[in-house]
C-alpha cells in the first residue's frame, strides 16, 4: 500500500482519512490549560471522558506544546498490568536499563525515585487499565523526597480507577473531563479537519452530528474516511446528504 493511501495516524489515535488534519478545538485548548497548569505545578492530573472524543490528540498537544527544556517521558502499559510489568514500562520511558532492573524491585525503585527528581512529565495513557495497587506504586514514587516530576493520567475510565485508590486520588491536583464536540461548531470544525467537509451543506452536518455522531469526534473521523472513500470512487460527486447517510450506515449497529 502506497504511504498517501494510508489511513494517518497521529499522536497514537488514527484518522483513518489522508488529508485529515487535527484540529485545535475548544476541548483541546481547555486540555492543554489543563495539562500546562498541572506540569507546571509539578503536581498530577487526569484527564477523562468518553471513548473517541480526542483526549490523547489533546494531551498529546499540550506536552507539544510546553516548553522545550521541559522533558516528557511516555510509558506504555498493557491490560491491567502488575507491578513487575509497570517497573519495566517506567524504566525504559526515563530511559533506565530496565533488562537489568526487572527483577530487583529495590534498585528499580530507587532508580525511578531519583529520574524523578529531574523536572518533567510522566504521561501515562489508558490509565483506567491500573489497578489500586499500581496506582499506589505511582503514589508512593511521587511521595518520594525530592521529587520534582510532573504525572498525567488519560483513558476513558482512568477517574473510576483512581477513585479506588484512594491516596492516590487525594494527590490529584487537576481533573479534567473532555467533553463533545459542541454541535454548531461541526460545519467550522469538519472543514478544518478535512477538505472533503468544505463544500457540504452545514445543516447535514448538524443533522449527522445529533442523530449519528453527538459530538464524537472518532464517529466523525470513520464518516470521512467513508466519504472520502466514495469520492475516490466518483470524484465528481458531491458531499450530498444521500453520500453522509450512506456514509453513516458503514458505522454498523453500535454508532
């Protein structure tokens, strides 16, 4: 497959259409507040949501934007991961030999414990995946003297998780929920995300957004991959309301 024909991907979420752009929304901008305030307290936050609505394009956006000296570390951690597979994911996001510290809780923990000293950002994504004890693991290496480490918690479901860690829900300093996409900003916010919006009528799209997608913006991003889709097909064909109905039924049974 050709690299144009890809569906993009970007900041870890797929956009599923070439030519597709992300876009700088009001929810994205009250992300990156949020975020940017949180790193700059050094303190912890979760960002939460329903499922689709950009919450990683948006976090991803604000660490994009802080300053450059400002380290971010990513780790990644699978289903409900236990502590000897977190220690691992920590370690190889700040850069620690973690083949060497597997298996020797006590060296990994004070090595993690001293990375963090250094200002910076942890940002840890499906963050609903943890478990108590996990999110206690995290706690306790943000309690560590010295600690100067900023930690961002995404996923949807990641404030339930942390509701039932208990001290560590007591350090969050900034919770933020991501919400839809408000409706009359769809016409405005399709045509930035991708060309194939810029022509179609804005009452369609108002229609689609509160009968099919309600302010969703991955619902929105499959619609124009299937748009764009049929207008490969029969590039002269407008972006008619026939094409967005035919487009939404591709959605299945569960849009």
């Amino acid at each position: 497959m050709k690299t144009a024909a890809r569906a993009r991907v970007s900041g870890g979420v797929r956009l599923y259409a070439p030519g597709a752009r992300l876009v700088s929304t009001r929810q994205v901008a009250a992300v990156v507040e949020a975020v940017g305030h949180t790193v700059a307290a050094r303190g912890i936050g979760c960002v939460y949501g329903d499922t689709g609505l950009g919450k990683t394009v948006a976090v991803e956006q604000a660490l994009h934007l802080l300053p450059g000296r400002v380290p971010v570390w990513r780790a990644v951690v699978g289903v409900r991961p236990g502590l000897p597979q977190v220690r691992p994911a920590l370690c190889e996001a700040l850069g620690l030999p973690s083949g060497s510290l597997t298996h020797r809780a006590g060296p990994a923990d004070q090595a993690l414990a001293e990375a963090l000293t250094e200002p910076g950002v942890l940002f840890l994504d499906d963050a609903q995946r943890l478990s108590p004890p996990v999110l206690d693991y995290l706690r306790q290496l943000w309690d560590s003297p010295g600690c100067t480490a900023a930690l961002v918690l995404c996923g949807a479901g990641s404030e339930r998780a942390l509701a039932r860690a208990a001290a560590m829900r007591s350090r969050v300093l900034t919770w933020h929920q991501v919400s839809r996409l408000d409706t009359e900003d769809v016409p405005r916010t399709l045509g930035l995300f991708h060309p194939v919006w810029e022509d179609a009528d804005p009452a369609d799209l108002v229609r689609v957004d509160e009968q099919t997608a309600r302010g969703n913006f991955r619902t929105w991003a499959k619609i124009t991959s299937h748009v764009c889709a049929a207008r490969g097909r029969d590039p002269g064909a407008g972006v008619e309301r026939d094409a967005i109905d035919r487009a939404c039924a591709r959605l299945g049974p569960y849009s």
